[in-house]
C-alpha cells in the first residue's frame, strides 16, 4: 500500500484574518475621531450659545441705561411724571445735566454721574448683578432749522432758537457668580429744549 500523503497547502481563508482585524482597528480610530470632533464641536455650540445670550443680557441693561436718563432729563411736558426724588439717581442726573449746561470748560468733556444708590442696579440676586453707569457729555447748542410737532409738545410754538446737544452714554454691566464679567456700551446723541 502507498500512501502518499500530500503535504497540505496554506489555506488563502486563514490569512485574511489579520488584515480584518487591522481594518476594523482603522474604522474604530476612525470613527472615534470623528466622535471626538462632533462633541467638541456640540461643546463649542453651547458655550456660544450661552455667550449669545449673556452678551444679548449685558445689551439689554445698556439699553435700560440709556432709555433711563432719556427719559429722566426730558422735561415732562404733560406733566404725567413725577419729579425725582430727593438723593436718587434721578435727581443726580439732572444735576450733572445742568452743571454740563452751565460749566462751559466742561463742554465736549465726558462726565460720568457719580452715584452710589440702587438706582442704576436692574436687579441684584445671589448669582446674578445687572447694572448701568452713565455718562454724559454736553456737545453745545445746534441751531433749531425748523419746526416739528409732537402729540405731547409742539416744538413750534416754543421760542427757542437753539437746542442743547448732549451725548449719552450707557455702559451696561452684567456679574454672573464666579465673577465673569460682561460690558456693552450703548450711546445716543439728544437734543433737548434750552433750560
């Protein structure tokens, strides 16, 4: 009996394990890197987002700034709104305001409204300050080219031949706690009737 055995081949099947399992490696680095940058980039989107709306907070309490002593250095021609009471920011203002009227070296010369009451803080709590500083500057008096009307004043029948023009600025604050601060500054240029 002759038996002859034939030596047996390498299989090609065998050898295609080492290559799959360096594939599949591949795809998982692969894949783990792409999922890494997907997270940093939802991380990024957060921490926009979140200063989005800090930076939209901090332009609100400029604006509340700005429409405050608008409003506060008007003259209330209807006669609707109550005088400032005494030692409020109110009252301030309009001091400064007739100071810059009358102190002609203070002309073109910013002047922050130096006042340490409650008046100017939007709101106060625990983790959260929200406040405004003002400054205003007196530009000088424009001449008064027409006249317009107004449903609660009629500029036309004032005699004034002149306006005082005045710059104001609000620098809006808003501290979240852990002590990041955030600063918008918002400016106006009025005019306002001669006093």
């Amino acid at each position: 009996m002759n038996t002859h055995v034939e030596p047996r081949r390498p299989d090609r099947y065998g050898e295609c394990g080492g290559v799959t399992i360096l594939v599949v490696l591949m795809l998982l680095v692969l894949m783990t890197l792409v999922s890494v940058g997907m997270a940093k980039n939802s991380f990024r989107e957060i921490v926009i987002t979140g200063t989005s709306r800090q930076g939209e907070d901090v332009r609100n309490v400029a604006d509340t700034g700005l429409g405050w002593s608008i409003n506060w250095l008007a003259e209330d021609y209807t006669g609707t709104r109550p005088a400032p009471s005494s030692g409020s920011a109110a009252e301030a203002l309009r001091t400064l305001q007739s100071t810059l009227y009358q102190d002609a070296t203070l002309r073109g010369v910013p002047t922050a409204l130096s006042y340490s009451g409650g008046e100017t803080t939007v709101s106060h709590d625990a983790t959260l300050d929200r406040d405004f500083n003002l400054t205003l500057t007196y530009m000088g008096q424009i001449a008064l080219l027409g006249t317009s009307s107004n449903v609660q004043q009629n500029f036309g029948a004032t005699s004034a031949s002149k306006l005082q023009l005045m710059s104001i600025r609000s620098e809006g604050h808003v501290t979240y706690a852990g002590g990041t601060d955030f600063i918008h500054r918002r400016e106006a240029w009025v005019t306002y009737l001669p006093k």
